[in-house]
C-alpha cells in the first residue's frame, strides 16, 4: 500500500497503576472493533513509561487517508466504544501525523 496520504493519529494516555491492566483489557475491545473500520490499517498499544504515580501509554492508530479517520472519529458508535478508555484515563492528548515514507525490514509483507 502506498503512503500517499495516509494518517497516524498518536493518542497518549496516562492511568493509575491500579487500572493498568483494565486499561489495556478496555484498549484490546476497542482495538478489535477500530480495526474493522474501512480504512484502518493498524492499532497499536505501547507501554512508554511506569513509575509510581502513573502508567503512560501510547495507542497509535494508522488509517489510509484523513476522511475514514474522521469518519471513524465522528461516529456516534466510536463515543461509546471508547468510553472505557476515558474513563480509566487522568490525561490524554491526541496527534496527528501525516505518513511521508516509509521502508520495510527484509521479508516484512507490505500493508
């Protein structure tokens, strides 16, 4: 697939260590269900960091173009889908980035 106007949307997530494992349970359904979405291509759920205090977690989220993002962004099934992951949340933000290039190890099969 080319990149031409594909989309990663960056989502950072801070949660009590307590809710850590809720939190990644809540990610794992709402993953499920994104990426049957028309343009998704990929979910993923990263640990980037632990300490006493808070968990920090990054969900990037890649789509083929801007409009299915946005499709999937305005949908009302998306509110409750993901209002899991907002709950458990005490931070978020979101960012978006436009995929310029893009090179795959040996043997990788392209998306």
């Amino acid at each position: 697939m080319a990149v031409a106007g594909r989309l990663r949307a960056v989502l950072t997530f801070t949660v009590r260590p307590g809710d850590a494992e809720e939190f990644e349970n809540a990610w794992r359904e709402v993953a499920d269900w994104t990426r049957a979405w028309p343009g998704c291509i990929r979910q993923t759920l990263s640990l980037a960091g632990a300490a006493d205090e808070e968990i920090v977690y990054v969900i990037t989220s890649d789509w083929s173009d801007e409009s299915s993002f946005r499709s999937f962004e305005r949908s009302e099934e998306q509110d409750v889908v993901t209002a899991g992951l907002r709950r458990l949340r005490r931070s978020s933000r979101m960012e978006l980035q436009r995929v310029v290039a893009e090179r795959l190890a040996a043997g990788v099969p392209p998306i």
